[in-house]
C-alpha cells in the first residue's frame, strides 16, 4: 500500500498568507530545524494523523493573529508554522499543553546557544 499524496498546492497557494517561502520554485528553509518541522508536519499528515486542512486552518489562523503576513521571510513563516503545528498537537491530544511548553523552552534554550562562535564556558567568571 503507497502512501497517500498530499496536495501542497492547498497550502502552497501563492498570494495567500499561508503560501510557503520560495526561492527558483525551491522552498526555502533558512535552518535545519525549519526543514525538520515541515517534513515532520508533512509524514504526519501522510500517515494520517491529521488532514492537511486541519493544520492550514491552524496556520491562516497564526497568520492571521500575529499581524505578521510577511510569510516570505522563512524566520517569520516557519515560527508562525511551529506555532500552528503546537496548536493541532494540542488540539488532537497529542502532547500536553505543559509538555509542549517544556519542549519549546528546552529547544529555545538549546537554539540560543547554537550560534556561538566561541568554544568558552559562559560561567561569568572568565576574562578577555
């Protein structure tokens, strides 16, 4: 049995405010997290979690309540994604709402320190 096709042209709809960030017809990830949380989204939709439209209804709705309808900046687009995806897991039972929080704290955490150009500890008694 083949596993069902999504037609990402219902989000994908260019001149919506859920329309996926593009680049030469590629889409555009500007982090590998962005890449992961989409395919995540993608393969669960695909083995039936949920239906692409119930998360789309989730994503115009973070669209919509940020105020933000830049979504060609994947920075913006894919937050807002993550956003919407965090809603239906929370809608559909999936994880709950303190774990969610939990998870989202500890990814924060690790992705404000993932940029350091530096191979000290920040223990606030080194000096320069």
């Amino acid at each position: 049995m083949s596993a069902p096709t999504i037609d990402l042209t219902r989000l994908d709809a260019v001149g919506t405010a859920a329309a996926l960030p593009r680049s030469n017809g590629e889409l555009v990830f500007d982090a590998p997290w962005q890449g992961r949380l989409f395919g995540l989204v993608v393969h669960m939709c695909q083995s039936g979690a949920f239906e692409w439209d119930e998360f789309k209804t989730h994503l115009i709705a973070v669209i919509d309540e940020s105020g933000i309808d830049d979504t060609c900046d994947p920075a913006v687009y894919y937050r807002q994604f993550g956003e919407a995806f965090c809603r239906l897991v929370a809608e559909k039972d999936f994880a709950t709402t303190a774990v969610l929080e939990q998870r989202t704290h500890a990814e924060s955490e690790r992705l404000s320190h993932a940029d350091s150009d530096h191979d000290h500890d920040h223990d606030h008694d080194h000096h320069h």
